[in-house]
C-alpha cells in the first residue's frame, strides 16, 4: 500500500520539474559515435532505485546499462520505437521485457523512475507505471559492473558483457538530468563526449549580456565584462550610468554638507551679535557688573 500511494505522486513531477533543472547535475549527450558516462556502481541486487529526467527526440538508443561481467544477470533501458523499453535478467533464466506505451522522443522532459524488488523490476515514464519478473531460481541480481549511460566505453571488451548486443545500440542524444540512486546522484567516474550542464548554459543558453565572454571558473558561471561598456556579474550594468549615478549622488552629498555648515555658521554669528548688542545694553544701563552669566544667557535668548 506504501509503494501504491508513493507511485501516485509521481503525476505531480512535471510540476516541479522547471524548478529543479536550474540546481540539478545535468548533461547534454551529443550522439557521437564513442560517447558514454561511467557512474560508479548502483548496487541493484536485491532492492533499490534510480531516477532521473530525459529529453530526447530520437526513436532509438542505449539510455543505461549494467551487468554482472559477462555471465548472466544484466539490466538494460533502451529507447526503441521513441519509447522506453526494459530488459533484465537474473541467473541465466529467460529475459523479462517491458514496453512502455508513453513516447519520450517528443523534445519534452520526462520523468523516468526504476525500482529493482529482487525478481521484480519496476519501470514508471510520468504516470505510466509496468511491472516484470523473472522466473529464476535466484532471487538477487549479480552486479559487478559500474552504471554506464549514454552509451558503452571501448575499453568494455564484448566478452564482459552479459547483453551481447548493448555495444551496437545506437548512442543517446539528448538530456539527461537529476540522475539518483535512491536519494543520492551517483559518482560521475569519467565520460566522453559529454557537456556538464555548467559548459551547456554558456554554449546553448549564454547568460551574459552586452557581449561579455562565458566561461566556467571554479564550477560556476563567470561572465568577464573587460572588452565591454558594462559590468556586473553578468554584464548588464552600464559604466556610464554608473558614473553619473556615483557623480549625483556626491553632489547631492557636497550641497548638504555645506548648507549644513553655513547654517551652523550663521547661527554662531548670531549668537555672538545678540551677546554683544545685551552687553552693550547693559553697559550704557551701568547694570553690567549686577548681571549674573545665567541671566545674561536668558537675555540673549529672548
């Protein structure tokens, strides 16, 4: 019951999808022949899942792969036909096989979910869920391989795969995001042919304005204004602009200051005025010497 109510949460994913692609790992597959990723190992013997989100529009290819190094247990997620499609085995028993209904190759975001359950492995595209089993007498999966996506590294000699025909599937094309092992992004071991999605904002969707170079320095996106009339972190601030901002701020700063100073200026000439005009009063009153310094202060003040 725990696993049917967590499976119908899955229609809700594209809702939270554009909001995940900005932050998560993702990588562009260009679909040159000799491309592939190598993860490290996802250990998918008795129990586990892998997710992760796909953009294609291509009919056929590999999308992952492992295997126990060539003797009988293998797993393997292809596109055939513009749709997904699993094959998986345990102990040399006969193959199970999965044909999704749901199209992927539609230049869309698709949300792809795989739970291995011992015999049972299942497959969910979106809100499409298919369950297969094997008839073996071992219930786990033997997995020696590491987790190969996108395609099959020439290192990988036939005879250590257990699928013999994985190495002439034709290479993915497109993007793949958010890629999980339970809740964890697996370790991106090496690959060829592969953009990060750092290299991909600068090539395909360049966030610097005006002219400013792209490049990627210390894992994030820098946008070097040098060569152009602007600054910021990307570009977008003009200098000019700032000068005069900077240049009528000071001014409105030179103004203040001085009506402050000639303000507090003309006060103290005043106040010396008025001490000078009470002392000569009370001089011609011949009343001086009788006027106490708090008194003389209350007469200037009135």
């Amino acid at each position: 019951m725990a696993r049917g109510l967590r499976f119908l949460c899955w229609p809700l994913w594209p809702v939270a999808l554009f909001s995940l692609i900005a932050t998560v790992k993702m990588l562009e597959f260009g679909g040159a022949p000799g491309q592939w990723a190598r993860y490290g190992r996802w250990e998918a013997g008795s129990v586990g899942e892998l997710s992760f989100s796909i953009k294609t529009n291509i009919s056929k290819a590999l999308v992952l792969y492992l295997d126990d190094g060539g003797n009988c247990d293998f797993l393997e997620l292809l596109i055939a036909g513009g749709r997904l499609q699993l094959r998986f085995a345990i102990h040399c028993a006969e193959p199970a096989t999965l044909h999704m209904e749901t199209r992927v190759n539609d230049d869309r975001w698709h949300m792809v979910l795989l739970t291995r359950n011992f015999r049972e492995t299942l497959l969910m595209v979106d809100g499409e869920t298919k369950v297969a089993e094997v008839k073996s007498k071992r219930k786990e999966m033997a997995v020696v391989s590491d987790l190969f996506v996108g395609g099959i590294p020439p290192d990988v000699r036939l005879s250590a795969l257990t699928s013999s025909t994985v190495k002439y599937e034709p290479p993915f094309q497109g993007l793949i995001s958010n890629l999980k092992v339970g809740e964890t992004p697996p370790t991106l071991l090496n690959s060829q042919g592969i953009q990060s999605d750092l290299e991909y904002l600068c090539t395909k969707q360049n966030p610097c304005f005006n002219g400013g170079f792209c490049s990627i320095q210390y894992g994030e996106v820098h946008c070097d204004c040098t060569h152009t009339r602007f600054k910021g972190k990307y570009c977008k601030e003009g200098k000019e602009a700032s000068r005069r901002t900077r240049h009528t701020r000071h001014t409105r700063h030179t103004r203040h200051t001085r009506h402050t100073r000639h303000t507090r200026h003309t006060r103290s000439i005043l106040v010396v005025t008025a001490l000078l005009i009470s002392c000569e009063l009370l001089i011609s009153a011949n009343q001086l010497s009788s006027v106490t310094p708090e008194r003389l202060l209350e007469m200037m003040t009135d």
